[in-house]
C-alpha cells in the first residue's frame, strides 16, 4: 500500500509518501516506519545506496490499520555539489519504506 504523490515533481516542490501499517499481533506495539531514498543514477558525486531520511514511530493496537504520511521536498533530495551548494538532480529515485533497510517496499519518484 506504498504511494507517492504525486509521481512526477520539479527539483523545488514537495511531495507526500503513504503507507499503510498494521498490528495483525494480538497485543498493542510500536512499529517505527523507516523511509530510504535512493537516487537511482547520480552523475556528479557517488551517492549512498540507502539513504535515511525520515522515520516516525505509531502505537497500533491488535488488527489496527494506520496510514502513515511523509511529506518530503528538495532537502532529502539534495546533496551538496562540487561548490558545497545543495543540488537536487533529474532523474528516477527509489523511495523506500520499511520497518528496517534490509525490508520494505519500494515506489518510484521522478524529478523533471
């Protein structure tokens, strides 16, 4: 139940990232909902393969569902570039979201 919204920005706008979570265990728990981004081709510097950028803890009880939303702009999209300005570059990137790196699912992001 991964979705970003919308699909397509410019380096400057923001964009929202959902997920669904839900507590099938049979007592109350915290989940902390982790979100990768992963700029799938870089070409000016090498960039991280996983890259942390936002996460948020929920208290579900046994059977809830909950929605989970990110809003995310140019500054978890940015890097520094070569005259240490932050520089969001065009192209695919992988945005990630998981109870760890190791897992998750993964939704396409586009910068025009």
């Amino acid at each position: 139940n991964l979705r970003v919204s919308p699909e397509r920005i410019t380096s400057s706008e923001k964009f929202a990232v959902a997920v669904e979570v839900t507590n099938t265990g049979e007592r109350a728990g915290d989940e902390v909902v982790q979100l990768y981004i992963h700029d799938v081709v870089s070409s000016l510097v090498t960039r991280p393969v996983k890259e942390l950028k936002a996460f948020r803890r929920v208290t579900l009880q046994p059977g809830e569902t909950r929605t989970v939303e990110f809003i995310l702009g140019p500054n978890q999209l940015s890097y520094l570039e070569e005259h240490m300005r932050p520089f969001v570059e065009k192209g695919t990137f992988e945005i990630q979201v998981g109870p760890s790196s190791a897992e998750g699912q993964v939704v396409i992001l586009e910068v025009l």
